[in-house]
C-alpha cells in the first residue's frame, strides 16, 4: 500500500516532492523526524518539551498517526506480523484509531521464540531484509535467560541516533547533566540498559568511566576519579559498596550523587530503595524495560518524582503506545487498574513490536506529575515481572514482596536467597538470609521475628534460615535469588 507524500507533510521536514513514497520511506521519514534538531535540550528542565510536557489529547494523535503508518511498514516487510494479521484477518486500513489497537492480538516472548527456530537465525519479525540489514544494521541484541533460545533484535545506526536522544532525554529527566561524570558498571554485555546509558551520556555532553572488572577496582575508581553517578544493577550498588568498605572507603562520603539502576525492580520495592539511598546517601532513579522494546524507550524516574513517598515511572508516549490486560483474558483493563503491561513500539526501523506482552504488573496513572511532565506513568514503579511470579501452596507471590519484608530488618546484610523445595505434597518456602555480623546474638529471635512477617504479610509460613556474612554468593551483575527446587 503506498500513500500520497503530501499525507506526509505533517510528519517530515523534507520539501514536498511528487512522488509516491513507500511504506517503508514513510516510517523511516517519521524516525528521521525525531532525530532532526533534538540533539540540545530546550531548556534547564526539559529535553524535549514538546513531548514530555503535551497535552494529552496531542500525545494521543502523534501515536495515532505513527501507529497508521507503521502498520503498513510491518505487514509488508514483515512475515512474522503480516501472518498475525491476516489470521485476524486484519489489514492495515482496519486500524485508523487508537481504538482499533486491540484488534490486533498480544505479541509474546514465545511467539518470537518461535520465529526464530523456524526462520534461524533472526526470526521473521524485523521487517529488515538482509540487504537492509547489510545496508542500514548497527547492533544485535539478544534476549537473556537460561531456558530458551536467545532472540535477537536488531538495530539500525537510525535506531542508535533515535535511541541516544531517548536516552539523553531520560538521563536528563534524571537531573543528570554534562559536567556529571558517570561510572558504568558492566562488561558492555549485550544488556540494553547500559548501552542505553552510555549513548545517553554521549549525546548530553556527560563523562564516562566504563569500570571493568574486577569489583575492587570499581571500587578504586570511585576513590581516584570521583564520579557523580553510577550505573549499576540495584544489587550490584550495594555488593560494591560493600566492598568500598572493606577497603575502608565510605560509600556516603563519596563523590556518588545519583544512582542509575535497572535490571531488577528497585524504587518499587521501599525497603530495598531505602537501603540503597542510605547506603550510598544517594538518590535512586529506575529504568524500566527490556530488550525487544528498547528504542521505544524505558520507563523512567524524575528528579523531582523520587523526592515523593511512593516513586512513579515515566512512560514516553510519544515513542510507544502501553497498555495493561487482564493477565487471564488479556483483554485490556481500564485504566488506573492494575495489569499486565503491552507495548506498541513506535520508534524503530529495525525492531518494532505490535502489542508485545512485556508482563510487568503494572497500574497506569495519567495525573501530571510534580515535575510537569504529562506523559503517564507506571504507579509506584515496576515491580516484577509476571514470569517471576512464583505459586506457593496456592498463593501468588512475588520475589519483590519478600524482599520488601528481608530488606526491612536491618540486622540483615544484602543478600539472600528464596528456595521453593517440595515436602511431600506440600511445598516448602525457605528463606536463606545473611546477618551483618558473625553470630548474631538472639538469632533464633531474629528468624522467628522474620517468619511471622512474612507469614502476617503474604500467608505463607517459611522456614527462616540465618547465615554469617560472606556465605552466599556476591552479585557480580543481576541477582539470582529464587531458586525453584520443586521439579528437580
Ligand atoms: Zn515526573
């Protein structure tokens, strides 16, 4: 299907020529727009004002008019979502509206998974074809996990130039700025946060320390090279300020001001953002998101947002569509109802996704935020995926509420772990949890004070096992605390 380019005036700034573009120009001329002129910010406050600040009925039809433009794009140069569509026997003029949205059936991780081990290696989602991808490709990410298969998404040098402006509008929404000196920790492993981060930084005219291994002498750099952030795991911020200590340095005299983190829930979950902010007398902000879905940006926190009792994210409308589903009809909840999460991306040539089920419990909340941003914002953070959501004797539990329970005793150190056995036909909780010190007096005390919360708190009795310092495994990276032995 291909359109009159004056359709197009109100989404390039190219001069109007007579010609008829295709539905890929179209898609790439709206992902050029974006880029175009977007690489100072606007003011002392806000990079992109003209997004973050709109009123709600504009930011609806920009996402009306990018979704009417990319459906085209991936029903022709997408095998993957041109058969989802025919099977709903859809075509791209059936969705004219926001409301049409919900025509279109849930993307999931597994029908990606799925693509791939039919069509090796990349899957037939990208609407890119190999000479594209030869042409236009900057980077692979994959998916983590241990089970399946990786999937990988790709990335086009017009997707790195969207996504560092998204980040350095996040960054900035953050309070960073560029005379801050950033300390990133990690590999450079395919993980999006940080890629983010640094492309971010890059674009603001901030400084980068990419820390290397081991943690010692991240810990060393702190000292000689005084940053002012850092970009960490939640976990990871506190194993390094651990050891900070131990080489007598004290992480709240540190030159450490702010601390980004993602990989794991952190300003959702109050106890463990408590212990990180008092550990580092620093402030904690959150990313929020994953890799299938990165150019459309993260869920994000405000620098005015984390002074609040109850920490919200920001989600960036103008590059995505989120909606939350009944997790067992994935019908849509209204909003300001907690659901799953669904993410329409609408910021990439290479990887863009049609309601794919991201799956974070989540409630949408559209009320303007302190920092007068009007774009929504995911209510009290994100706190855990759907997929870690563990069933105990018929109750649903999360990892992030016992954490919340463990991280609010503070004769506890900062790790722990969670261990699912089955006892006959029941099953067994253990929660395995370090003291601060060597032989804790009154310990036995202490287990029992953490067994009747966890009990008062989420019904289920575990048995509470208390260790010294130093006997469970240190989180290098993200923190693997839930191990389910019922199976084995
Ligand atoms: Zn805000």
């Amino acid at each position: 299907m291909v359109d009159e380019v004056s359709e197009l005036s109100s989404t390039t700034t190219a001069p109007t020529v007579l010609r008829r573009l295709s539905a890929r120009d179209r898609w790439v001329a709206i992902l050029e727009k974006y880029v175009a002129g977007r690489s100072r910010p606007a003011n002392d406050r806000y990079w992109m004002p003209e997004f973050e600040t709109a009123p709600r009925a504009e930011i609806e039809e920009l996402q009306r008019e990018k979704l009417v433009a990319l459906l085209p794009y991936l029903y022709e140069h997408s095998a993957f979502y041109h058969a989802k569509l025919s099977a709903a026997k859809l075509r791209p003029a059936d969705i004219k509206s926001l409301k049409d949205l919900v025509k279109i059936p849930i993307t999931t991780k597994q029908d990606m998974g799925r693509s791939v081990a039919a069509h090796p290696p990349w899957g037939s989602y990208s609407p890119l074809s190999e000479a594209d991808w030869r042409q236009r490709g900057w980077y692979v990410f994959t998916t983590s996990g241990t089970t399946a298969a990786p999937r990988p998404v790709r990335m086009t040098h017009l997707d790195r130039r969207a996504w560092s402006l998204t980040a350095a509008r996040t960054n900035y929404a953050q309070g960073v700025r560029a005379s801050d000196v950033a300390l990133t920790c990690t590999t450079y492993n395919p993980h999006v946060f940080f890629w983010g981060t640094h492309l971010g930084m890059e674009v603001l005219g901030g400084k980068l320390i990419p820390g290397g291994v081991p943690t010692q002498r991240r810990a060393l750099f702190i000292e000689m090279f005084k940053p002012t952030v850092l970009v960490a795991t939640p976990s990871y911020t506190l194993h390094l300020a651990e050891a900070m200590r131990e080489q007598g340095l004290d992480p709240r005299r540190s030159s450490v001001k702010k601390l980004l983190c993602a990989g794991e829930p952190a300003s959702g979950i109050p106890a463990t953002r408590r212990r990180i902010e008092e550990t580092w007398d620093a402030e904690l902000h959150d990313f929020y998101g994953c890799t299938e879905l990165a150019q459309a940006g993260w869920a994000h926190t405000c620098a005015e947002g984390v002074k609040l009792d109850v920490v919200s994210d920001h989600l960036p409308e103008d590059l995505g569509i989120w909606e939350t589903v009944d997790p067992d009809t994935m019908e849509p909840v209204p909003y300001g109802e907690r659901g799953l999460t669904v993410l329409t991306s609408l910021a990439s040539e290479g990887s863009p996704q049609l309601r794919f089920l991201v799956g974070d419990f989540t409630v949408i909340d559209h009320e303007r935020c302190v920092c007068g941003r009007t774009l929504a914002r995911a209510r009290g953070g994100c706190v855990g995926r759907a997929d870690d959501m563990l069933t105990v004797r018929g109750l649903n539990l999360f990892p992030s509420a016992l954490e919340e329970i463990i991280r609010g005793f503070e004769e506890l150190a900062d790790e722990f772990q969670i261990v699912l056995e089955r006892r006959g036909a029941l099953d067994e909780l253990i929660v395995i949890a370090e003291t601060r010190v060597t032989g804790t007096e009154d310990s036995e005390r202490l287990a029992r004070l953490i067994a009747e919360e966890v009990h008062r708190q989420c019904e289920l009795r575990p048995q509470v096992k208390l260790v010294d310092p130093g006997t469970l495994p240190k989180t290098e990276f993200k923190a693997h605390r839930v191990f389910d032995r019922r199976t084995a």
